[in-house]
C-alpha cells in the first residue's frame, strides 16, 4: 500500500477513482435456503439501492449452476451520471462481491466472477 498525497487524487477524474471490485467472506446464511437468501438479497436491493432516489435497479442477473450460481442486482444512476454498482451472491451465498465502475467494464467482472472456484 502507498499513500499519495491528497493533490494527487483531486487531479484524477472521478469516475476513475471509484472503479473496484471487491470479493469477500459473506455472512452464514442461517435458517434460510440458498432461494430464500437471494429473494431477500433482491428485496433489499430494491428497497435500499446503493444509488441515489434516482437510481435504476435491475436484476437478479443469474449465471452458472449450482453450487457455483452467481446471483447479481445492478443500480445504475438515471442520466448514468454515477458509475454502475453491481452487487452479487456466489458459491451458494458463501461469497459476496461488488463491482464499481463503468458499465462496458462489467462483462469483464463477470469474466472474473466466473473464473473463481
């Protein structure tokens, strides 16, 4: 890790900044199925999107089968003013991972998500 200085960040456009992709440990689903878990991972990404009131939700996006579903939700801003945040369940709600960034970056983090065992 380094740490620059603040200057150096204010010079870099916004959208570059806040492109990531985070895959992390989730927590145990516990006293609900795999089904269960991804309609309440989707019910709360329409009822708290991670983008302003603006936000456009969409999703579930599904890909692979089981054990090694990948179960998504994507908030974009109207106007597309903000990057495109997406928000996925893997290996049976096990794993979370989140991509930000620009919206033909995302194929790629799905290309990732689909290359993880």
């Amino acid at each position: 890790m380094t740490k620059l200085p603040l200057t150096v960040l204010t010079m870099l456009p916004f959208t570059w900044m806040v492109r990531n992709i985070h895959v992390y440990k989730s927590a145990p689903i516990r006293g609900q199925t795999l089904q269960e878990a991804q309609t309440s991972f989707e019910k709360g990404f329409w009822t708290h999107p991670p983008v302003s009131s603006n936000g456009v939700i969409s999703g579930p996006i599904q890909m692979g089968k089981p054990p090694h579903e990948i179960f998504c939700m994507k908030a974009t801003s109207a106007g597309r003013v903000m990057p495109v945040s997406t928000y996925c369940m893997l290996e049976q709600g096990e794993w979370d991972a989140i991509f930000t960034g620009e919206e033909n970056d995302l194929e790629t983090f799905f290309a990732v998500l689909r290359a993880l065992r």
